[in-house]
C-alpha cells in the first residue's frame, strides 16, 4: 500500500510532534509552531497537533496551569506569567481561567511578600523604600500589591533606630 504526500507529510509531521512532546509538555500553539517550522508544511502540522490534542497528548489548560504555578513559585508577576503563557501560544481565555484559579490561593500581595522577604528585606531596611516599589513594578506587581506587602513586611521588622526613643 503506497501512501500518497500528504500521508507522509502528516507522518512526519506527527512524528516530530511525538519528539517533542518526548522532550517536555507543549501548549497546542507552541507545538504547531515548532512542527510547523521545522517541516514548513502548515497543514501537516495542524493535522499532527489536532492528532495529539485527540490523543490528550497535548492539554493547554493543563499546561497552562502547570507552567504558572512554576512561575509563581520563582515569584513572578500575574503579568510575567500571562505574558509567558501567551508567548508559548495559550489563549487569552485559557491564561485567565488559570490565573484567576491560581492567586484565588495566593494572592500577588503574597508573593510580592516572599520576594521582598527574601530578595529586597536589605533595600527596605535601608530606607529604599522607592527603589523597591520601582523593582517590583518592572516585575509587573500592581502597586496596591506592592503597598500592602511593604506594609506587612514594614510590620512584621521595624526600623531599629525607631525604638531608639
């Protein structure tokens, strides 16, 4: 049985796909987009992804969840992580099922918390209380987050040369 180009496009295609996915978890997008580039054949790809996503070799939402409690965890921003999910081809709907799940445990203030605590306590203490503000909102924290983890940790480790008096 002779299989025409389009089967042995799709073959290929579904094989690269497998490869990959052997490697680690893809989003949909992120996989079609590396099929897709590596085998320039857009119809081959799509097929191939749509095979996997049948399979439930390929899930974005839990993708999408799994990668953004990693991210949590090394202390990013609800904006550092919709951007990267988004950067690796999962939909806007998705992203925010998936945050909005996420920080209903963790509240971004709390993470804001575990940063300072463990990267900016030094800043703080020394008056540089801008300085962390401004680092933490290239993070991509909202300022009301910021406040009200600066306030918590400005409560939980007074100023020394307050208790001076």
């Amino acid at each position: 049985m002779l299989f025409g180009p389009e089967d042995q496009a799709y073959r290929r295609a579904l094989d690269k796909a497998m490869e990959y996915l052997s490697l680690r978890d893809h989003s949909s997008g992120e996989l079609y987009d590396k099929v897709r580039q590596k085998l320039e054949d857009d119809q081959a790809a799509a097929a191939a992804v749509a095979r996997c996503v049948e399979l439930g070799l390929v899930n974005d939402e839990a993708f999408a969840r799994h990668r953004a409690k990693y991210l949590l965890a090394r202390h990013k921003s609800p904006a550092q992580i919709r951007a990267h999910l988004a950067e690796k081809g999962v939909d806007r709907q998705t992203v925010s099922l998936v945050l909005e799940e996420l920080f209903s445990e963790e509240s971004p203030a709390e993470t804001v918390y575990q940063l300072l605590c463990r990267s900016y306590g030094r800043k703080l203490a020394a008056g540089k209380k801008q300085n962390v503000i401004a680092a933490m909102a290239r993070r991509g924290f909202s300022l009301g987050d910021v406040k009200e983890a600066i306030a918590r940790w400005e409560e939980e480790n007074p100023r020394e040369d307050e208790d001076d008096f």
